[in-house]
C-alpha cells in the first residue's frame, strides 16, 4: 500500500451556479417541485437551498441569454487548507483572483479548468437566521421539511463536459485533491467519462466527454433524495407538470446511484439523485475502470436506457452530431 | 470560524469482534438472514462481511461464555496518520501494544478506552479473492448481492455503552480524531448520549450512557441497507423467523437514522439501518444537543417508541434496574 | 365447499361524512396534507376526493359541535342490487327512508346500524367535470397527482367503534352481503374486533370493540397510498406540521394492512394505509379468527405498538378507563 | 347509467401452466430467484405457488419441446356460478369438455379462446396440508415469507397474444364476463392491446396483437409484489444471475402497474408487478381508450421505454417482423 497521505482540504461541493433564459420557470420548477427554499434575491439572482442544508445556498439560479453552468463553489476543510489550495492553483497557472463580495460565502478565490469551467474555492460561509415557522422539530435539520412537491434535501453533485476528460481529472486532483473513484475508457484511449469525489459520496464532480467537442459545458446539476421511491414519486409529478423527462428512474452500474433525468425549464439537466449508491471509506481506493464493452451496463444497470448521445446534450445548447461522429471522437479520431 | 484545522487520521470504523455463547445460531443468523459472506474460519472465530466491503471482514464472530463486544477495529487513513494516532493514545496512557497476528489486517495498535473497551487500530488490511462464482457483475461492488435473506451492504457503526459517557466522549476526540455530531444531555448534567464520527456518515461510534452503571459493555453494532424498505423486509423475516425484535421499523430523532433493533441467538443487540439520516459535508459541525426534554422524539421521530429502558440492556446481560434508579442516574445522583 | 352463492350487491365504501367542530382547520389538513382536491362546497359542508376518485366525494366535512361520524355511503353493483338490498334492510327493520336532495349521489336509502350507525346506500352518483388544468396526463386517472402534501389516492376504509361487535357483524353480513374476513374473538366470547368487505380488499368496513361501552362511535377513517414509503414520508410531513401521531408507521398482523394513525385538527382519527396487505380472490375465503393470546402480534407485526386502549379513543370523545374496566369488557363481565 | 348488472361468476385466474424445454433451469428460477413454493411433482410437471397463496398452485411447469402457454385456470365464484358460465361457453361453441383428474383442482371444463389459448374453468380446489416449519407466523398467511430470492407473493395476470384481439376480448366478456378497463386503438382501427379483469384489479388477463401474425400465443405471466422497490431489488438480483431483463423497472401508463420484464430460462416472459396500479371499484366502468399517438406513454409512463417491438416477442418464439411489417399490421394492412 502506498505510504502517501490523502488531501483532505475540500469539504465538499458548497454550490452551483445556473444560468437561465426563463428565469422566473425555472424559479418556479426549483421552488414548486423541488421544494428548494429561497434564502435570498438580487438583481440577477435567487438564490436557493434544501431543507438539509445550513449554508446560504447550494444554487444560485441567474438571468442568462443561454442556459449553463455559471460557477462551481467548492468549501474548503479550514482556513489553513484554502491558503495550501490557492497556492496550489496558482502555481498551476489556472487562477483568477479573489472574490470578495459574493452573497453568502467568501472570501473566494475563483479559477478555471483547462476547459474553462469557472470555478471557486473559499471557507467562509454564511448561515442565515432561520425564520421561526420554519423551523424544522428537529434541531439536527436547518429548515422544515416543506410540503411542496417531492422535496429534495440538498445538492449532490455536478456533472461538467469537457472536450478532453483526462486534463480536466488530472487538474482536479492536483488543484483540490479530488480522488478518482471510477472511470469509463475507450478502447482506442479517450475518457469517457470520470467520477471524482473529495469526500465519501463516490462522486461530488463528475465529468463527460462532449461528444459535440465545445470546452466548458454542463451536463447536469443532481440533488439528492436519498430514498429511491421519491425519484418514483418524482417523475409522476414532472409528467403531470409537463416537464420533459430524459431518462429514468433507473440506476447507473457506474456509481450505482439511482437516478431520474429531466430539464428545467431554463433547458438546463438536473439529476435527482435517489440514493448515493455506495460510499467509499477506503484512503486507497483502487479507481474502477470500466472498458468501453460496459458502457451500456455502467450507464443503466437496470430501468431506462442511457444512450451514448445523452454525452451531447448539455448547456448552452449545441447541434447534436450524428453516431458516426460520435464514434469517432470515442475512437480518438475526432 | 475556528482556524483549527479537523484531523483525517482515521478512515472508518472497519470492523467489530462480536462475542457469542451460541456460535453457530449466530454464524447462521449472520449468514442466512443477513446475508453476509464467510470469508474465513479459525478455531475461535469466524470472519464476514457484506457484499459491499472489500476487505477482509467487518465482523468477526468469536465463540465465549458471554455475549458481548470483542474489540473495535479503526482503520487510518494512511501509515503516517497511524504513527500519529499510536504516538497520541501512548501520550494519553491508553496503549496496551502492537498485535501482528490479526487475521485479515494489521499490524494494529491495541488500546482501552476510558470505560475498557478494547480497541485497535491499523492501516494495512488485506482483500482476500473473491471466488469467479462469487464475482458481481458490477465492477466496483466486491461481491455478488446474495440471493438469501435481506442481504446487508456494510457495516455502519457500533453503539457502546459508558458508565459515564464523557470522559469516553473526550477520549475518542483527542485519541483518534472523532468529531462530536449529536448528544441528548440531562438537565442536571449528565451525557445521555454521543454520536461521534471520523468521517461523513453522523455517526461512526456512538455512547450510550449505560443505565446499569457497567463499564465497557456494548449497545449494539449496526449493518446498513441505505433502503428504507428493507427495514420492514427484514422485519417481516425476523418475525418469521422467530428473532426477537426489539424495536422499530422507526426513524430516530437524532442523527435521524431509520432503525430496526433485533437480539441475535448470541444475544446481542443488532441493528439494521435502513438510511444514513444525513451525511455531514461540513467541516466545522456544531454538534447539536438535545436537552432532557426531547429526549422521546430524539429516541423516536416516528415509528417504535423507544423507551428509556433499552439503555439498560446491553451486553454481556446485567439485571435492569427499576425506573427509579435510572431516573437517578440521569439526574446524576447514582 | 358450500354450494351458496357470495352477493355482489355492494360495489364499495363510497364515502364517509366526518363532523368537526374546527371545520377550517379539518378542510386545510385534509387539503393541504393529505392532497385531497375540493369538489364542492354548502352552508355545512366541504365535499373532498383523492386524485384517483372519479366520484363526487369520498368525504364529506361537515361542521358539528363535536367530532364522530356522521354518516357512511355504501354504493350498489347496480340499479336491481339496490332494490334488493333495500327491501332486504328494510324487512330486518333497520330502515330510515329515502333520502333525494343528497349532493353527488342518490337517490339513496338511510338506515341504522344496531348501535346505531347511520348509513346511507345508493346506486347513481356524480362524476364531476374536470377543470382542464386539473386533468392528468393519465387518461385512467381522474385527476392530476397534486405538488401539494403527501397526497392520498383514494378513501381505503372505516372502521367504527361498537358496544358489542358481533350483532353488527351479523348485520353487515345479512343486510349488504359483507364478508367477514378476519376477527379477534377473546377467549371469554366477546368479538374485539372483525373486519368485513364487500369485494377484494380485506376489509372496507371494520368494527371495534369500544372500550368505553358507548354506542355508534367512530374509530378511524383511512386513506390509501398504495406505497408504503409514502407512511414515512406522511409521519414526517405530520411531526413538522405538529399534527399528533397516535401510531406508526408499522404494520398490522390482522389484515397485514401497514397504518399510520394520526388525528386531524377536529379530532378524528385518520389512519393512513400505506398498501393493502393482501387481496381477498377466494369466494369461499375461511374467516381467520386470532385469539386473544395473538392479540398484540395481531395489532402490530412490525413497527408500532398498539395498545388496547386505542379501542378506547373515539369520536366523539368519552372518558377512558381504566385498564381494569377494559379487561373485564373483554373478558365479558363489563 | 345501464340498468344492467354486472356478471360475477370468475373470482380470479387461478393458474398458469407454463411450458419449458429447460425445465430444470426453469423451476430453479421460480424457486431460487422468485421464491416460490414447490407443492407438487409428477413424471410431467412441478406445482408452485406464492407464499400468499392458499390453494394448490398458481403456476404448473411443464416440459416440452418449446416455451409457451399450456393453459390458463379461471376459478368460479360457486358451483352454480360454473354451470352458468360451461352453459355460455358451449353455447358459444367453443367447448372441448371435462378434465376430470387435473392435479389441484377440479372437474374443470375446458375450452378454447377464439385465437386457440386453451382454458380450465372449475369451482373445486385442493388446498394442500402446510408442514409446520413452513407455517408463517401470521394466521392470515398461508405459508411463510421465504428468505431465499425476493420472493413474489402470489399470480398477478396473463397477458396473451392474438392474431386479431377485438374477437378474444368479445369472447372474454361473453364467456366469463370479463370487464374491459383499458384498450389501445390504432387511428385505423385496430385493436393494439385490451386488458380486462373479473374482478377489483384492473387486469387478470390481457390481450396483446401479436406483430407476428401468429395465434395463441403467451406475452406474458405476471407475478405480484405489492411494494415498488421489490422491482428494484429483483432487477438486481436478475442482473447477478445472468438472467436477461427485456426492460424496467418502470410503470406504464396503461393500468399504471410498475412492472419488470425478464425471461426464463425455459424463454417465457415473466413480469414482476411492483404493485396493482390502481384497483377499480365502479361497477359501471366507462373502458379507458388510448389512441395511437398515446401509445408511448401508455406503454411507459416512467422509467424503462418499451418498444412495439415488444408485441413480436412471445412464446413459442417466431421470427421478429420488421418495423414496417408492424405498422401495416397497425394500420390494419397486414
């Protein structure tokens, strides 16, 4: 077993920020049916939260020609671990600046992925006064849980797409100290697809190969139920509510979390997250590889279909190519 | 916010040694309605695990007298994090020494808590081969889901009780880098309860104040389904199976776990968890007290009332002592 | 096996008419909580239905100084069944008269039950116009699931409370052709309890001993999920919104049925019936009788207890006694 | 509405037989996997039943050189009730006569549907002697929950295929007075698919256009769990066991029942029922009719799709028509 010492400096995925071209749906979707409580409002912003979760908010939803990933907020484990990860990022090259007025949290220090994610790390957060009638009877849960749609209780994970998956992996282990924990690789070499966690979930981010070759995309932003019958309970209500389902409930090989696929109505992907799978305790975990003949089994263990071309649709939009192109790029060639 | 920055030495609570006067009801109750895999077999004892572990078991079964709680097993989070740990508990005069002939890890560093519980920890562990029949077809889950019982994936935690809860409380802080999440504290004083964990589920280790004023006896060890249903699964197989339940299908207050408590032919308390309550991704928890008052809605959110009671009821067996005397214990006065 | 023929006369329980003295506060639970849509409204009332009931109402809210039942709605397989089991009731004696002017069914005939139970049968009913935006996009669905609560699906059952069991058993057998199903008969003779239906579910009308030797009370009504997750999901929503749980989640041995009792504002015990437990598909079906030593298995399989005086907690409200006077019921010297 | 009454001479579909050329494998699926109960054996055939069920058995297996249907068993409400409908049936011309030594039932009589499926009606049933350690401890239960696979509780429905479907679904209502609950109408009038029952589930049998043009042959049997997970935890299982899932877990529109299809060793289709969908309690049902453009969201509503091709794979296996061979058979044109 080898004698190196784990990073253990982010705590975990703080929030995401999404952009949307129907801003007051998609509000509307994350408040109505997801049952998110707003904590806050600007001019270009509400900002959100589950009922399980005590900082600020874990989404920040903002007006936007396009729909997309405006940031990636990761928490630090200290003070002392946010100075080690900036030096880090500096040194790599990959830093912005500081941002010092950011509604609820920072000071953050914002950066880019090789494929031009934004991103931010800090370790100050903000936990807002709890308004008396909603407060939960339970003293260990921030908020009440809300009788509105199927609530969700706090986001799980983020899924980005990358033009190339493997300099995005190397650059999130190096940054932050993210550990592989599974990975899809074609036969011919490219990565498919890498699920990286800094923490036990078995995945915090996530990330795909984009099958339509654009940097910086997203593929989807998951919240977390944690009890598989809620996805059930879900995807009933988003048919009655005529938002368009992709795929599921079913469960992943890859992960084997269970999932359910839709869009809100900005046209962003949002995974609702029926259980975390498996989590991993082990400080030296083996990354499990799986080879391109178990794509379709990692991608669906059993319930609905994931095909291949799910890997070209993400936010903002992009013509989808057609399979040869798509086989292609898997083999490398494209 | 503190700038103190939270130790990561230890990884997980890696296994329990569980003593049984009826060894093979009990290896047959593991095995045939829990579910769990044999992976080893000696003179005294027994080795399982569940079909999500790797390594070499997560339970060992020891042949004794009396039922009761053998040792706990911690694993670091690497070699050096173990030196730390082992120089700490030396500073703190709790070693007892180095044992290198542990069947399936080692070697580990024996030690006593303050209230006699025996305890190791370790780094290196070994992941025996899995037999080709036994193989998944899941790359990254160690064995097949069994096909027997209602299979459990992991263990979860193990539930000790203190003749006095604190000073144990204090001690698995400093000598191992635990962090408080919940207690219930007496009005007049005394920790009822503590729910520690060395990772992100809310618990890892947990005390109970033992209302007999024993030291050193165990609560219960508990296995994780992560499906609520499988709770009333299970239920309904012990029932039909003639295991005594003690209590639940129910949901916890604190740390909000879904429970089911069962007495193996041993006699020892086990419980199943159906979900973990919530994962804790913050670094710096405030550890959320229960005050006297809640105490019923803490043991029991909904579903099976526990009574105070089953604080007494631990082993080896002791006799339980009368209302009386348990309010006076809590009241600080036994 | 006899050579008799089972009647099918009686299609279901249609509705049930529950008095309340917090009327506002009784219409918001059942609404806001339960999810059951508004179909109509008077001077007395609020008429009420699950999304999944394409009749008028299944309950019907009316204000009252005290709570209880006021009366039970039982619908006919036809126009001749109705004739028939009229002209039966009426040469038993039972019979009240026709009753023209109700909303959303009738004609319908009144009548008593021998502790006095109003009851009403009746062949036609209403179907409402659904408003477009409540349709679903189910066509087998009457109306849409609502975002709202933990909604029920349909009315499932009652179960009233009687000063001696067995002649209303005798009487729902003889006047609409129940069967009884099962039945806990103390050692002593008196029947604590029976449970009747008229078609394939267990039981749709239940009768309970009352503890307190009253007449005509109501023990509980039940709404149904059909997924017994949603019990948990429902316990939740009901502790964060301070509604009082009597019991549960657990389930049943007798019936097998898995309950959730709780009461709304009014008073009324409301049970929540997670799925059905078993079907009945045998006409010759053998009553299963429990004897008084299975009793507590009988009440609570998993999950729950029940104790006995929950047979002494009715509507309307009356003194309970003690544990002595209950026992001497049961053993038939009350 | 009609002044008709309803017939209620069926209680339920009392049997399967199954034919399997690997009949080994075969009963080692249904024992091993799905948990049933062996209750009788001949040179020919195995007898198994569901742990809730209390007569002979639900499913006959029997060898023979192809998969397939032998026949369904349909039991009668009484001795008179069988009379009336052998009376019907002859009267129709479609009788073959008297079985008078069938194992577990008996005389039957036997007859032939339209498109050649052979069927048993019969009044009598043996319910075999329990042995002591298989008695539940629930005296409603007629054997014990089993701890071996995820075991199903009792027969759900047969879904048979027909060359043409209007004239067996006539012949269905006729003969036995099944009730039509749902149907699929091509816009060029062809009947796609009915489902019909006898009693409150809302399909006992139901009847799928075979695309190959063949007659009389099996879609599928289904058996019952009652709890959605149940799915989950199979399809796993399955998946472990290299037994092949053609498609779910998910829930179709049509019935609303959650299903999971897989196939046998022996090749027949077997769905699971995660639960009844709805139950239907109206006497007077209005049949539910899905055009063509419903067709997808009448076969999956969420979770797995399941393509038309789905109603060219049947039992005995015949070749697979292409796509344009299915929708002239749609449009009434094959």
């Amino acid at each position: 077993m080898s004698d190196a010492e784990p990073i253990f400096d982010v705590a975990h995925l703080s929030h995401a920020e999404l952009l949307t071209p129907r801003f007051d749906q998609s509000v509307r979707f994350f408040k109505d049916l997801m049952g998110l409580y707003e904590t806050g409002r600007d001019d270009t912003s509400v900002y959100l939260r589950g009922y399980e979760e005590s900082h600020h908010h874990s989404l920040r939803l903002t007006r936007a020609d396009e729909p997309g990933l405006g940031h990636i907020g990761l928490r630090t484990t200290s003070r002392a671990a946010l100075d080690r990860r900036v030096a880090e990022i500096e040194a790599m090259g990959a830093g912005i600046g500081w941002v010092d007025d950011a509604t609820g949290y920072g000071p953050a220090y914002e950066y880019r992925s090789p494929d031009g994610h934004r991103m931010r790390i800090f370790w100050e957060i903000e936990r807002p006064e709890v308004a008396k009638d909603q407060r939960s009877r339970l003293l260990n849960r921030p908020m009440k849980r809300p009788g509105i749609g199927v609530p969700v209780r706090r986001l799980d994970h983020l899924n980005i797409m990358c033009s190339d998956v493997a300099p995005v992996r190397d650059f999130l282990i190096r940054s932050t100290g993210a550990r592989l924990r599974e990975a899809v690789v074609a036969d011919a070499g490219p990565v498919i697809g890498a699920w990286l966690s800094h923490n036990n979930i078995n995945h915090d981010l996530a990330l795909t190969m984009d099958m339509t070759g654009a940097s910086g995309r997203l593929h989807h932003v998951a919240f977390y139920y944690g009890v598989p019958q809620h996805l059930n309970d879900m995807a009933d209500l988003l048919r009655e509510n005529e938002i368009a389902i992709e795929a599921g409930p079913g469960r992943h090989g890859i992960t084997q979390g269970s999932f359910l696929y839709c869009f809100e109505p900005g046209g962003n992907r949002i995974e609702l997250f029926g259980d975390e799978g498996y989590l991993i305790f082990e400080p030296d975990w083996q990354p499990v590889i799986w080879p391109e003949r178990d794509l379709a089994l990692g991608l669906s263990y059993y319930g609905a279909e994931l095909p291949l071309t799910g890997a070209a649709i993400g936010t903002p939009p992009r013509p989808i190519p057609d399979p040869a192109e798509i086989m292609a790029r898997i083999q490398g060639k494209a």
